[in-house]
C-alpha cells in the first residue's frame, strides 16, 4: 500500500483500515510461529502499511484540531475587541 493510496482517505476510513491491518498482522504472526506463513516478507509490509496508517492518522488528527484551535482563537479576539 502506497502513501497516495491511503492519503485522501478521512479519519473513520483510516481507523478501519488500521484495525484490519493489525488484525491481519496478528494473523500472520500466527501463521509464522506455525510455521505455515510462505513469505515472511509479509509480516515487514503489514507492519509498515500501519506505520504509514498512523502516521497520516496523526497528521491528520494533529490538522483537525489546528483548524479547531485557530477557529477558537479568532472567535475569542472578536469577543474581547
């Protein structure tokens, strides 16, 4: 999964897709201590695609709050003009 994939999705749509990457990095980690996982390179890519997903996650979070900060400070420089 690629940064320009998941860039655009909103916030909800990022929580999802974070919870089915953890979910399916749990499963391959129980496949690999199985022994029944064939490519182990898998377990490094769900780990990274949730790290882009956290990372975007936050930025986006850290964006909305910003926007809601500035918001509130223009509101009370009106109010004690």
């Amino acid at each position: 999964m690629k940064v320009i994939e998941i860039k655009d999705l909103s916030i909800e749509e990022l929580k999802r897709r974070l919870s089915d990457e953890q979910e399916s990095l749990a499963n391959l980690r129980f496949q690999l201590s199985t022994s029944q996982l064939e490519s182990p390179i898998r377990v490094r890519t769900v780990r990274r695609d949730i790290a882009r997903i956290q990372t975007l996650l936050r930025q986006k979070e850290r964006a909305a709050a910003a926007s809601g900060q500035a918001t509130k400070t223009e509101k009370t420089e009106v109010k004690t003009s």
